[in-house]
C-alpha cells in the first residue's frame, strides 16, 4: 500500500475515532445532537471504502 493511501486510511481512522468519542451516548444514537457525529463517521467509512478501491485498482493497473 502507498504512503498516500495509508496516511489517508489512518486520517480516517482518526475521524472515526474522535466522532465516537464527542458522541454524547446517553442521549441516545440517533439523537438530533449526535446527528453531525453520524454524519461524519458515515462519511469516514466511505472514505476508507473509496481508499481500499484505489489501492485496489492501482495493484490491477500495475499488473498491466
């Protein structure tokens, strides 16, 4: 994997983790405060989704 892919994969990994972290659990998941916080790890997760699909595609390209 590329250094630009694995500085990516962390920097989501980061956004994951600070989310669930400032997520106020005990007023519940799907809460109307916690909504900006779902919306961002949702966002990570396909971030990461669209990471493993370059990394995927650039070993098919070099195989070529």
């Amino acid at each position: 994997m590329q250094l630009f892919y694995k500085i990516f994969l962390a920097l989501f990994a980061v956004f994951i983790g600070f989310n669930l972290y400032v997520m106020e659990w005990d007023l519940g998941f799907w809460h109307d405060e916690n909504s900006k916080f779902i919306l961002s790890i949702s966002a990570a997760i396909v971030g990461i989704v669209v990471v493993f699909v370059l990394h995927q595609m650039s070993k098919l390209a070099m195989k070529k």
